[in-house]
C-alpha cells in the first residue's frame, strides 16, 4: 500500500470534483431547489468546490441533492469507461486511441468522487431534524450517514478507486467480456 | 430560512453563518442561478469529453463483438479445444491485429497445440510484446524450450 498526498489525488482527478458539483446543482434545480453560487473546482481551494443552494422543500428533495453526485457520477463512470475499458482492458490493443485514454480519466475520476462528502451527508441528517421527521426516518439516514463516512474514511485505502474500478467493470462484466 | 451548503469531497467545511450574514439577506441580494448557465471552460471540457465519447462509441459494437470473440477463444483455449479456439483467435486479430489480449492466447493455442510446425507463428505474434508474470505464467507451461531464452526479464522498478 503506498499513499499520495490528498491534493496530488484531487487536482489529478479534478474532473471527478466538477462532476460532484454539477451533480448537487443538477438534483438542485430537478427539484426546483435555487442554486446561488457554485465553485466547481479551485486548486488548493478550502473547499476546492461546494454548491450554495436554498432550502430543500421535501425530504425526497433533500435527499437527491445530497446523494446527486453517487448518482451521476456513478453513472458517468460506467458509461465513460466503457467505451475505453474494452480496447485498453480486455482486448489491450497495441494501437489505443487518445479518446479512449481521455475517457478512461474523466470516468475514473468521476468514480472517485461519486461519494456524497461527510458534509454532504450532514447536511441531510439536519433536514431531516429540522422539518421534524419521525426518529425512525432519522436514524436511517444517520446509518446511511455512517456508511459514507466509512467509506469516505476507507479513502486512505483506496476505497474511491477501488469503487470506481468496480463501476468501470460493471457493464462488461454485464455484456459478458471478461 | 437556512441556506445549505453543500461542500466538496475531501473534506469540509461549512461556510461560516456570520460570513454569509443573514440568510434572507443573503437570498435577497442573489439571484438563483439559471439552470442553464454554466461557465464556459465547463461546457468546453464537456464538449471536449463529449467529443471522445462519440468517437470512442462509434468503435463499441466492433470492440465488442471482438471482447466476445476472445472470451469464447479464452474458453476454448481454457477447455483444451486449441483447434477452435485458433480459429476464434484468427477471426479476432483480422480484425484487430493490435490486439495483444488476441496475440497471447493464440500463441498459447499454437503453442498448445498438438502441430509444432506452426510453433514459429505464434513467436513471431509474441514479438514485440512486454509480457506481465501471469501472461508469462500461462505461456512457459506450453512454450518450446529453444524459444525461452529468446526473452529478457526486466525487473520491476
């Protein structure tokens, strides 16, 4: 196991960040949330990108925004990188193109940064405690809560990659070409 | 009301209240974004991503067909069927001669086989080629002994 410093993962995946952004503002105005500002990425930027958005009106609502960016870049992964897994993967062709290359990153990354952040997270558990929803609803989302937390923990491991990967083999492994 | 923040991942940070001031104010003094407006270096690099999508799509079906075309060669080739499976892996580099993943296996069907005389074809199709431990693994079972020396291993860095 060998480790990289947080901000060399980040600018080298920064795609992965802008998708995450444009995840939270696309459920944001889905469900008719106004968005007020948006940094989609900002290197060395604390944070390097965030979304600043009004009050979401449902708990249907409050949860898209926050899982938005699991949703779209989970999708933009496998659509991505299928294209480019079977010529660099499977096949290994000699004569791979640039497009594929390209591709290849830019799913990768998005896949890297598909997990809703802590904050992100938090920002749902306090909806829920603000609008009054019953406990049971709470503690769902607290464990779904913990879960990404976990997972965004496991990130020392390479847990971001290790998901992203999987997302990527996903759809060849459904068309059955490994 | 409250605006939410919404941060990035890797970490962070709420936007500190006070630095907003009041919320309501902060509402009055924005106006939402339209759902359309994205800076333009965003809709270039969309584009450009875009653009490789197409034309990484536009070679799918090809690609595959010959992923599928090497799965059945990889089974027969597995199961022993070394005539078959040359057949399959010579329908997959007519149309992919570049194809390393179709290189290997069908060197490992000829070499496998039970011709030797076609035992130079299959070295000729491992010219050129860096072979990883398992690719290497799976041929020197099968590999004529004379053609052994012929490769170099380069450690690991």
């Amino acid at each position: 196991m060998f480790f990289i410093p947080g901000w060399l993962i980040e600018l080298l995946t920064f795609p992965g960040v802008i998708v995450h952004e444009i995840g939270h503002r696309l459920f944001c105005h889905l469900t008719g949330v106004p968005v007020y500002a948006v940094r989609y990425y900002k290197f060395w930027g604390k944070p390097s990108g965030f979304v600043i958005h009004g009050p979401a009106p449902t708990l249907k609502a409050a949860l898209l925004i926050a899982i938005g960016p699991l949703i779209l870049n989970t999708l933009l992964c496998s659509l991505l990188t299928f294209s480019a897994v079977v010529p660099l993967f499977i096949l290994k062709d000699s004569g791979t193109a640039f497009p594929d290359i390209l591709l290849m990153w830019f799913g990768i990354s998005a896949g890297m940064h598909a997990f809703p952040s802590n904050h992100d997270m938090e920002g749902f558990t306090d909806f829920l405690l603000e609008a009054g929803h019953g406990d049971a609803l709470v503690m769902v989302a607290q464990a779904f809560a913990l879960l990404f937390k976990i997972a965004n923990f496991l990130r020392v491991v390479w847990f971001d990659a290790i998901y992203a990967v999987l997302v990527a083999a996903f759809l060849p492994l459904m068309f059955g070409l490994f | 009301m409250p605006i939410c923040k919404i941060a990035a991942p890797g970490g962070i940070i709420m936007i500190d209240d006070e630095a907003l001031g009041d919320d309501a104010g902060y509402q009055q003094e924005h106006q939402p974004l339209s759902a359309a407006s994205y800076p333009l270096w965003i809709i270039g690099f969309g584009l450009i991503v875009l653009l490789a999508f197409g034309y990484s799509s536009l070679s799918l079906p090809r690609h595959v067909s010959q992923a599928r075309t090497l799965a059945r060669a990889d089974r027969l080739d597995q199961a022993g069927d070394y005539v078959r499976a040359e057949r399959e892996y010579r329908t997959l580099l007519v149309g992919d001669p570049g194809s390393e993943a179709g290189r290997l296996g069908m060197a490992h069907a000829i070499f496998a086989d039970s011709d030797s005389k076609n035992d130079a074809i299959g070295l000729a199709l491992l010219q050129g080629m860096r072979l990883d431990k398992y690719d290497w693994r799976r041929l020197q079972p099968v590999m004529p002994l004379e053609y052994e020396k012929l490769f170099v291993t380069q450690e690991e860095r």
